[in-house]
C-alpha cells in the first residue's frame, strides 16, 4: 500500500534538495519501492483563498507521516513549527531528516541546522525522543526512505 507523506520544510533555502528527496524514488524500477505520494505546491497556496493555513489542512488530510526535512534554517520556520504541532494532533507519523548534506545543484552542501522537533515536547517528553531522526546522507535515505516512513506510519497505528 502506497503511503501520502506530507514534507515539512523551508521552502526558499531547500526547495532543491526537498525536490531530490521527494523524486528519489521515481527513478527506480517498478516494483522496487513503495512510492509516497504528496501533494506540495506552496506557491500556488500562497495565492489562493484561505493561504497557507488553509493548503497546510488540505494536504494533511489522508496522510500517514509528515517528514520534516531540516537544512541550516528550517528550525526557527513558524509553518514548518505549524505543520509539526497539527501533525501530531492528527495523530499522524512523524519523522525528520537532516538534508544539509544532501548537494543542492547549485550551492553544493549546507551547515548543518537543528532539528525542528526540538521544539515540541508532550507530557515532559521531547518529540525528539517520540519520533525518529535520519540523515539522508549518512542513512542512505535514498534507499531507505520507504522503510522510515512504513515505520512511522505503524508506530502510530496507520
């Protein structure tokens, strides 16, 4: 079964990266991976009735996992901090991955930024102890992908 995943992340520094993230598994022969589907196109949210908020609900809606992949900014992002909060409120799977050393086609690599699960915790516990951490680089997101977020989703019971 094929999973909708929602990506989290900061638009303007990492669309690039995200691109490389999302498309990873388009590349590969039928049948070799589970696919996951979103529906991102931020651009065009910020242009129609209701914005961001109203875009973020929409592609929510359906979706096992959020996965928050995290460059040099995307900590401080009031909607990457958004997207978390409501992930977790709709029970969903969450997990982050660090992209900062993932090659962005034109600026090469980046610094590495914090993670953004940082900021939530529940009951005194730190979602970075509820939820799981990668590096795409380090854990060769680019096979491993599917496998995290098959895990997240049945964590939650989705």
């Amino acid at each position: 079964m094929a999973r909708r995943v929602f990506f989290s992340f900061h638009y303007d520094r990492d669309v690039r990266r995200i691109q490389q993230v999302r498309n990873s598994w388009v590349v590969r022969q039928r049948g070799e991976s589970q696919p996951f589907f979103d529906g991102a196109d931020f651009e065009e949210a910020k242009r129609r009735a209701g914005g961001i908020e109203k875009w973020i609900e929409d592609q929510l809606k359906g979706c096992s996992v959020t996965a928050v992949l995290y460059g040099a900014e995307t900590y401080n992002r009031p909607w990457v901090q958004h997207e978390i909060k409501r992930s977790y409120q709709l029970g969903m799977g969450i997990i982050a991955i660090d992209i900062h050393n993932l090659r962005d086609p034109i600026n090469g690599t980046d610094r590495q930024g914090r993670n953004p699960l940082e900021h939530w915790n529940v009951e005194g516990k730190p979602f970075t102890s509820i939820y799981r951490t990668y590096d795409w680089v380090r854990d060769d997101g680019y096979n491993n992908i599917a496998s995290w977020i098959e895990t997240a989703a049945r964590a939650v019971g989705r």
